[in-house]
C-alpha cells in the first residue's frame, strides 16, 4: 500500500452526473486498493445556498448510494459526511487566519458565484476554498483527485499549507490533484456551456439516476454542426465535446470509426449520438439500478456513515492535536 493519502469531496446538491464520475469517482474507484483514502460528502459546502433542510438528508444519502454503486467500497476506505468530524470546521479557523480577504475576492468561483447570487454573497462562500483546504489538510492528504474546475482550489491548498508550514514549522504536506492518465478532465454539457453540473444545465447534463429514455431524449437534442465539407478539417467544439463523450463511455473501435468518417467526411451527426446514447444506457444503468436498491436501505447507509465518520476523526484527531500544538494553543 501507497502511503501517500487522498481525499475528495461531492457536494449534496443535487444528482450525481457523468462529470462527476469521470472527473472524480471514476479516480476514487481506482484508488481505493493502493493508498489510504477518505472521501467525504461535502455537507457544509452546499449550505452556501441554503438548501432547504427536508431536502439535506436525501441529498447527502443519495451521494453516498451513488458512490458505492460506482464501485466504492466502504470497508476498504473511510467514507463519511463532512459535518460528521468537527476537527474539519476547528482546522478552518485555524487557516482562516492566514487567508487573506484580497485573494479570496480573486477567486474565479467565487467571482461566479457573485454574478450568479448577488442577493447572497456570505462569508461561507468567500472562504469556501478555506474550508475545502481543511478538509484535505486534516487527513495531511497528498494526492487530490477533482475534475479541472477545482484545481485552483488545490493550488490555495498549497498556499495555505505553505505559510501555516512557514510560520509554525514544517508539517503539512503539499497536495495536488490527480487523475489517472493524462490532464484533469472536463466533461462538457451537451449545449455547448460549459460543463456538466448538478444544478445548472439538467437538459444538458446525463445524471447517474437518469432512465433509458431520458439518455436517449438528452443526447438527441445535444448540440452538433454542420457535417465537415473537406477531408481531414478541425472539429468545432460542439463535435470535439461529442468525441470526448465518446472516448468516454464507448470502445476503442467506435470511436475510430466515428473519426474516420469524420476525417472523410462521411459522417452523419444523428447516427454519432444514437450510438453514444446506446453507450452511455449500457454503462448507466446498472450503477441507476444498485444506487436505487441501495437508497432504499437507509440503515445501511447510517452503519456507513458511522464507521466512515469514525475512520476519518481517528486520523483527523491527530493532525488537530498537533496543528493546535504548533499554533502555540497548548495550555495544560
Ligand atoms: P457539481 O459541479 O456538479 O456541483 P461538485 O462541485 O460537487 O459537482 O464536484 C464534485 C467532483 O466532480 C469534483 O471533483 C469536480 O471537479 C468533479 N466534476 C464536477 N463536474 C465535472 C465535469 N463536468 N467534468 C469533470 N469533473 C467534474
Ligand atoms: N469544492 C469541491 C467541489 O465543488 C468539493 C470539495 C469540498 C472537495 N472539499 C473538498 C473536493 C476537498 C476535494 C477535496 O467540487
């Protein structure tokens, strides 16, 4: 076994989609057999929105059956929800104090966040990269496995990490983020806007929990071009979003044939995304089917909860007891 940690986190907020699962869970699953891991359901970063409370408690269930579903086992790992180790929202404080109001304010997310709420700009979403930095320096985590939209969350991680280890001694390694194989990965939506998310763009995004039929009406409607006139062109990137989908969740030999009909230019739009929605029903529907089973078992996933919460505080207990010893708060 590895010694290097890892941790991640998924917000509640909403149905887990093909975004999450390549950017992140897909990393998880892999990861689990070779190194110490705890991956957490991020509670207290949804609450920068107010979620309504009947809602949480499903929310944060759901997340849990879906990653199970995906392939994670919880005996192998700690799997737990985030407001469930208290030393989390202490290391907060403590590197609240070294982050500084100007460089949360430039914050890419943040300044998102800003156009998109202006009515609820609140102190929890200027430090959410604060608390997110606690959560992976509780567990002295090194390798972070996130899409590409949080890797400049990693990077202030770095930095917070940095100056408490400059300031009070060497003690917090640096993380970074990780991905098997090449770059991080974006799944992009299917309108052409970005990236496929839990709350924006639903048509455009293919949800863990979506049905048969709802693949197949999503991907019709997904957004493509006009069929290249001259051999061999550059994609746009409405068609480079579909081959990308299709690297994804379709074999080698589709997505070669694709391209080559592509490069000669014999290739029909339509028939592309019948067959990546066939590939995406194929992968989809066993993981829809045991997260259904499996939500319906809510026992079972408190016993998860309670053992993942368990894991994780035995090792966040640690860090904090020393984290308080170096900030000079040891006073019996
Ligand atoms: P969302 O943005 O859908 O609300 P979260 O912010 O909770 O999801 O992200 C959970 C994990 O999923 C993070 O590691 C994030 O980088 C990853 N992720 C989310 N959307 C995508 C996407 N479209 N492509 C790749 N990774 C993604
Ligand atoms: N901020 C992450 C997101 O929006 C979720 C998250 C919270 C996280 N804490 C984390 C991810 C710690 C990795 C490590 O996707």
């Amino acid at each position: 076994m590895n010694k290097e940690i890892v941790v991640s986190g998924i917000r509640p907020t909403g149905f887990l989609h093909l975004g999450n699962y390549f950017g992140a869970m897909r990393n998880y699953v892999k990861m689990q057999d070779d190194y110490p891991c705890y991956f957490f359901v991020a509670d207290y970063h949804s609450l920068t929105t107010h979620p309504n409370p009947q809602d949480l408690k499903k929310n944060v269930f759901r997340v849990v059956a879906e990653n199970i579903a995906c392939g994670l086992d919880p005996e192998k790992i700690a799997l737990y929800a985030q407001s469930d180790v208290p030393e989390i929202p202490e290391l907060y404080l403590l590197l609240n104090m070294l982050a500084y109001k100007g460089e949360l304010e430039k914050v890419p997310t943040f300044k998102d966040k800003v156009r998109q709420q202006p009515e609820n700009v609140n102190a929890g979403l200027l430090t959410y990269p604060v608390l997110m930095s606690a959560d992976i320096l509780i567990h002295r985590a090194q390798k972070v496995p996130v899409g590409k939209d949080q890797v400049q969350h990693v990077e202030m991680t770095r930095n917070f990490a940095q100056r408490f280890n400059n300031r009070y001694g060497a003690f917090f390694p640096e993380p970074h983020p990780f991905n098997f194989g090449s770059e991080p990965v974006k799944v992009p939506s299917l309108d052409g806007n970005g990236k496929m998310s839990k709350s924006e763009n639903i048509n455009a995004t293919i949800y863990l929990a979506d049905d048969d039929d709802t693949i197949r009406k999503k991907m019709k409607k997904a957004k493509t071009d006009m069929a290249p006139t001259e051999p061999n062109s550059t994609m746009t990137e409405a068609v480079e979003n579909l081959f990308q989908l299709m690297r994804l969740v379709s074999d080698e030999q589709t997505v070669a044939t694709f391209l080559k009909n592509y490069n000669d230019c014999s290739i029909r739009y339509g028939d592309m995304k019948q067959q990546l929605a066939e590939d995406m029903v194929t992968f989809i529907k066993p993981i829809r089917e045991q997260a259904q089973a499996l939500q319906e078992d809510e026992q079972a996933i408190r016993t998860i909860l309670k053992n993942g919460a368990e894991k994780a505080r035995e090792s966040a207990a640690k860090t904090l007891a020393e984290a308080r010893k170096l900030v000079g708060i040891h006073y019996y």
